[in-house]
RNA sequence: GCGGGUGUGGUGUAGGGGUUAACACGUCUGGUUGUGGCCCAGAAGAUCGUGGGUUCAAAUCCCACCACUCGCCCCA
C-alpha cells in the first residue's frame, strides 16, 4: 500500500465553493483597473534569483536564503519561485522596453506568489496577489491612482470600515538622517526596548516602529516622526498625495509607525486596513519605489504600485458577510433508459452545447433508474430534464420535465427541441 | 527557527481503559412497471493522525513524530 501523498505545507486547494470568491475579486479587479486604465501583464513565476536577491536591499537579505523557494538548474544557475511581483514588473518594463513606450505605463497582473514561511491566518506559502503598478511618473496624483484602484475595488465588492493607513517613508536624500534620529531615541531608552527591538535596533531599526512588545506603544509616541525629518522634494509629494486624497473626500490616517520592510520603496507608502482577520489585518499594501529600476539594472524610473493579497480578501469578505455570485447552474439534464436511448442522449447533449445552451449529460454504464437520474438533476439545480425513453425515440420527441415550479410537462419533436429551448433560456 | 491549541467515516461532533466506536449532515439504493425536492426504509463509508510505551486489555493513559491551526520572528 503506497502512503497517502498530502498536500505540501502552506499549500491550498480552491474548491468551487471557495473559487466563487476569487472570481468574484478578480471580476471586481478587471473592471476598476479597467475603468482607470491599466493594462493586463503576466509576467513569468520564475526568475532568476539574483532579481529578488537583489531589490529588497541589505537589511532584509535574511529571507533570501530561508523564505524562497530556489531551485538551482543543471548547469548552476540560481532561479526563484516569485516571491513578489514588483521586481518581476520592473524587469518585465526593462526587458520589452516599456520605457520606449508613452509614458506612464500603468499595468496590473493577478496570479500566484511564494514565501516559505509558517503559514498562519491570511498567509499562506502559496498566495495569490493582485498587482497594480505605475511605472514612468513621479506626479503624487499616480500615487493617489494606485491607492484609489484599491479603494475602488474594496467599495466594488462592499467592504464597509476599512482603514487606509498612510505615510511617507523618505527617500536616499533624507531618509539616512532619520533613521540615525530614531536610533539615537531609541539607544536613550535602549533598557526599555524588548530583545527583539535590540537586535532590529541594529539590523533594521525602522521595524522597531513595527513593534508588537508591551509598553512600546507609549515609548514610540514620543520617537522621532519622519514627517519632520523629510527633505522638501519629499515633504512636498507628501503634502501633493495628502491634498489629493482630500480633495476626492478619501479619508486616511497618517501612521508615521508605518514601515514596509523591504528597502526599496521611497516618498510614499500605504496599507489598508481591516480588523477581525487575523493578526495580518493589511488587505494590500504598495508605495513609492523610485530606486528600483536602477538597482536591478534598468534606467532610472520612478514606479508606484500595490499588491493585495486574494486569500486575504478573501477571509475580509467572510468576516463583513460579503457573499460572491452564486455559481449558475447549469439549465438541463438529458436523461435516458440504456441502449440506443443513450446514443440518442449523447446526440442530444452535444447538440445543445453546440447550439449554446448549457446541458449536462446523466453518466450510466448501461442503464440507470429516472429517479436517480431526476435527484441528479436536482441536486444540480437544472430547470428542465429531457427525457429519452424508447416511446420517444420511436416517436421522434423528447419529453420535458420541468423542475421549476408552475411549468407543465411537455413533449418536443427532437428536431424542434434545440430551438424551444433556445426561447426559453437565457443563458 | 520558536511557542500555544487541535487531530475520531466526506463534513461537523459524541464517547475518555474492557467485547460489533455513536449521532447529525452529506453520498448511494429502494418505496412496483419511466419522473426530482419532503417523508420513510436500507446501504456504503473510520485500521479513532503515525510510531513506540504502560496494561491482561488503549480511540481513551504516557512519550515521540507528523499534520492542521493560531501566534511570534520575518514580511516582498
């Protein structure tokens, strides 16, 4: 007896039931980013590895080795499972030239990411994201573009009391000083911090702002605000996104402990919040990466962008009792009694595909009861079940039942069915 | 990598050392000769997560491992 094979750690199964909420949300997301105009991309789920390895900057480098599915090829090439879309964008935009195009280039993708990580609520090894990204423009409106793609497509589907948490996080000019600001503050109450803040005082110090530690919450009220410390070009993209979104009546909340942890992004960062799905509670998060392009080797090319996870919406609209679109079922069953009633059937099915119209087929290795071919029908939710019997064959008609109520059963010649039911359905 | 919780038919649960592991939902089949839902009857389906140990006897107690789950770390 082999072993059972399971699935693999972090990994998940969509099952139909579930899957109606994914098409729900990837139906919601077409239709915002095509009312604002961005096109579709996708972009390869392996890349080299030295595209991710790269990006994310020094003081992150740890999930580089423990959080990324590598494989290394027969000749010795490093490639890597995606870990995020950004940088897969950026190189894609690099690759085919997309800065020859006009500029800006706003794109969007929707599909599957990788983090070996310990799975927990709303994070799971294998995720799906949607991506939207602007690429070619420094404007703070494409800021507040990205942002509001966001927004829109949480109102499409009817997420009600989201936070949208907003901060600037500096760039190479101004940020450096910052960062010596809260690490002077935080070495002043360095008995204060917790082990972990001590050792990201040294490795990362802006995640200390991130902090989950008893009693930090107070300590940080009083550190340094970036707000204070940014250069004026930034202050005044901060000041330009901030307008904006004030002008379009988009509240927010300035969160100056908002912090993404990869280096690269720049000016503008921002999440949207929901309570109650976990201790992930961010539905999406993106910013500013002006830097990017360079870093991995391309010209210099401010981008804005965000990604969402979909499981993580997902467990949203569960918590806020948003239901997806109920799967259509499928209007017909054709139904027969074995032998040359079954040829007859299949004949039918095919034709009523053919002609469009949604039919399913009552599967029986020689013949099978109607009761069992009727609850089948049922269980399926079908409206009507056509039935093929030896008197209808030899009589050139197909009985129709109606499972809906108030419609009386009837019998159609075979060669007049298609049509008949053409008139009736709508789908 | 670390910590908490949980593992009993497909799903949700009951049972807490003693012979055929219970219930509900679901599934399937019947309730006369070719007609669904409701109802009724019946059936299939579990080596009680895996492996060790204690015991005359383990689903039940102990240990380990594994998986799931929640959280920490990290967060693209």
């Amino acid at each position: 007896m082999s072993k059972q094979i399971q699935r693999l750690t972090g990994m998940h199964d969509v099952l139909p039931d579930e899957r109606r909420y994914w098409d729900t949300i990837s139906r919601a997301a077409e239709e915002v980013t095509r009312r604002f105009g961005f096109q579709r991309i996708d972009t390869p789920i392996l890349e080299a590895t030295e595209l991710f390895a790269r990006g994310v900057g020094e003081g992150s480098d740890f999930f580089v080795q423990k959080e990324m599915y590598t494989i290394v090829e027969a000749d010795g090439s490093s490639i890597t499972l995606r870990p995020e879309f950004t940088a897969g964008f950026v190189r894609a935009y690099i690759s085919n030239g997309l800065h020859n195009w006009s500029q800006p280039v706003k794109l969007y993708t929707i599909g599957p990411s990788f983090r070996r990580e310990r799975p927990q609520a709303g994070r799971l090894r294998q995720h799906s994201q949607f991506n939207c990204e602007i690429m070619g423009e420094e404007d703070p409106a494409a800021d507040v573009e990205v942002m509001m793609v966001a927004m829109s497509l949480y109102r499409e589907l009817g997420f009600k009391g989201l936070v949208f948490q907003l901060n600037s996080t500096g760039c190479p000019v101004c940020k450096p000083g910052y960062i010596r600001e809260l690490v002077a503050f935080l070495d002043n109450h360095y008995d204060r911090l917790a082990d972990i803040d001590k050792e990201r005082l040294t490795k990362n110090p802006l995640r200390v702002l991130d902090s989950k530690a008893p009693g930090m919450e107070a300590l940080l009220a009083g550190a340094p605000h970036i707000a204070d410390y940014l250069c004026d070009d930034c202050r005044e993209h901060f000041a330009d996104v901030r307008s904006l979104l004030d002008v379009l009546g988009q509240s927010y909340t300035i969160n100056f402990r908002l912090v993404r942890g990869i280096d690269y992004y720049t000016k503008t960062v921002f999440e949207v919040w929901q309570e109650g799905i976990g201790a992930q509670a961010a539905l999406c998060g993106g910013g500013r990466y002006d830097g990017l392009s360079e870093d991995i080797g391309g010209p210099p090319t401010p981008g804005v962008g965000f990604g969402s996870g979909i499981e993580r919406v997902m467990l949203g609209m569960k918590e806020q009792g948003i239901e997806p679109a109920a799967a259509t079922p499928l209007p017909i069953l054709v139904a027969h009694f074995g032998g040359a009633t079954k040829t007859a059937a299949v004949r039918l099915v095919y034709r009523l595909r053919d002609a469009g119209i949604g039919a399913r087929l009552a599967f029986a290795r020689g013949s099978r009861s109607l009761k069992s071919q009727m609850r089948e029908a049922d269980h399926h939710g079908a409206r009507y079940v056509l039935i093929l019997g030896e008197d209808e064959i030899t009589r050139g008609v197909v009985a129709v039942k109606p499972l809906v109520e108030g419609e009386q059963q009837s019998q159609v010649a075979l060669d007049e069915i298609v049509g008949w039911l053409a008139e009736r359905i709508t789908s």
